[in-house]
C-alpha cells in the first residue's frame, strides 16, 4: 500500500475516533460504566460456575468410586435398585508414564514384544548450505557426526489398552505388572439407567 494511502486512512480513523469520543455525552458514558460493570459481574458469576461445575465433577468421581468399590467388594458388575433403575459398574484405567520412568517402561514393552506400540520421531536440524546433507540425511548421518533428536511415544488410549490387557494377562499368569513404571490410575465408571 503505497505510503500516502496509509497516512490517509490512518488520518480518517484518528478523525473517526475523536468523533466518536466528541459524540459521548453523560449518559454515554454512563451507559458504558454500565456496560463494564456488567462484564465483571458476569466474568465473576463464570468463575463461580466453573469452580461449582469442577466441585460437582469431583463429586461425582467421588461417589463413582464409592460405589463402585462397595459393587466390586460385593463381586457384583450391575444391580437394579426399587424404582427400576440399573447401576452398571466397571473399573477404568488409565495409564501415564512419567519422564524418569519412560526409557525403563519402553523396554518393558519392548521386552514382551509390543515394540511395535512406541512411535519413533527423529528430527535433524542443518544449517545455511547443508541442503546436499539434508537429501543424504540416512546415508551421512554417522560420517558427518550429525546429532538427532529422538522422541519416542505411545498413544494414551493404545498405552491404557495395552496395560490393561497386559496386567490382566500377567494376574491369569500370577505375575506382578510394574504399575508405578507405568502411572497406573484405576477409576470407577458407574452407570444409572432409568427405567
């Protein structure tokens, strides 16, 4: 935009403004006062409906977990109760390896043959004029003394499958899954029908 045009249209909206602003008598102003003061009112009632909202899900994980574990001390997976309505229960898990624990939990996986779950990203940065080196990136890599950077990962719901399989296998076995390596989280998931 040539320079001219620019100083135009930045004069046009200064002059656009201040008309604006002349235009604002006491009671524009007034309704605007009105106007913020009901924007804080409502960001404050938001706040206290998200911290009502995050106080009720927490209840409501609490009482999951209540009587789920009351359900499964009891050996059972569903019950009816009087008004016809159907509580089903079953556990959830959940899976999440921290930093410290990724290299020991990957060859974990790796040492029951579930390698084949771990992504591998390998990334290379080069610099002005190595773009012959980047086309050759396999073939240079060790002779050039290049450094990648490697980030390996499992997908959270392929990484809650394959635990949860793996640890029911290892119970049927009598064996011990290693379930701090793998931040294992048990959760209860209640259900209610109504009739």
């Amino acid at each position: 935009m040539p320079k001219d045009l620019d100083s135009i249209l930045d004069t046009l909206a200064t002059q656009a403004v201040d008309q604006k602003l002349k235009d604002l008598d006491g009671e524009g102003l007034s309704d605007i006062g009105a106007l913020c003061k009901k924007l804080v009112e409502t960001k404050e009632q938001k706040q206290l409906h998200e911290k009502a909202a995050e106080e009720a899900t927490q209840e409501i994980q609490n009482l999951s977990a209540t009587i789920g574990t009351y359900l499964k001390e009891k050996n059972l997976t569903s019950l009816k109760l009087t008004d016809g309505s159907l509580v089903e229960y079953d556990e959830k898990l959940r899976a999440n390896i921290k930093r410290e624990n990724m290299h020991k939990a990957y060859e974990f996986i790796r040492s029951l043959g579930a390698g084949d779950l771990i992504k591998n990203e390998i990334k290379m940065q080069f610099g002005k004029g190595q773009d012959e080196d980047a086309e050759k990136f396999r073939e240079f890599l060790i002779s050039k003394g290049l450094v990648p950077q490697e980030k390996q990962g499992v997908a959270w719901n392929t990484l809650d499958a394959w635990c949860r399989e793996t640890i029911e296998n290892y119970a049927r076995e009598g064996k011990t899954f290693p379930e701090e390596l793998f931040g294992i989280f048990r959760y209860h998931n209640v259900k209610i029908k109504n009739k």
